[in-house]
C-alpha cells in the first residue's frame, strides 16, 4: 500500500479501532505518514455476514470521499 501511495495512486487501509495505533505507526514506519485509515468497528473476523455489511457500509462513505478527493 505505501509504494502505491508513494507512486501518487489513491490508497487507504482499512482498520479497526483497536488497530489504529499500529496503522498510524505502520503509515509512519513505510514513509507514508498522511496513508489514511478507513477505521471500522471490531471485531471483524468470526462475524455474520450482516455484521460484515455493517462494517462496509461505515467504510463505503469515506472510500467514496477519498475518491472524490482525488478528482478535484
């Protein structure tokens, strides 16, 4: 993900909440400190497939705002 972001492609990581430390530090470490993290609710693995479409529908608005970022 960093390499492509370095490269000026639109990236983010998906995250989960208790992982946002480690993603902002992970960001830092691989040189792209401005990476974002899309932060979801956790748990996300053992989950019901609707609790999995409750995570995405928190990630899909900030997606498409990145993406309308880049366009302008």
């Amino acid at each position: 993900m960093a390499e492509l972001r370095k490269r000026g492609l639109t990236t983010a990581v998906i995250c989960s909440t208790p992982f946002e430390k480690l993603g902002r530090a992970q960001a830092r470490i691989f040189g792209v400190p401005e990476l974002p993290l899309v932060m979801i609710s956790h748990p996300l693995g053992g989950i019901a497939m609707d609790n999995v479409r409750e995570r995405a529908a928190q990630a899909i608005p900030v997606v498409l705002e990145l993406l309308r970022e880049r366009v302008k």
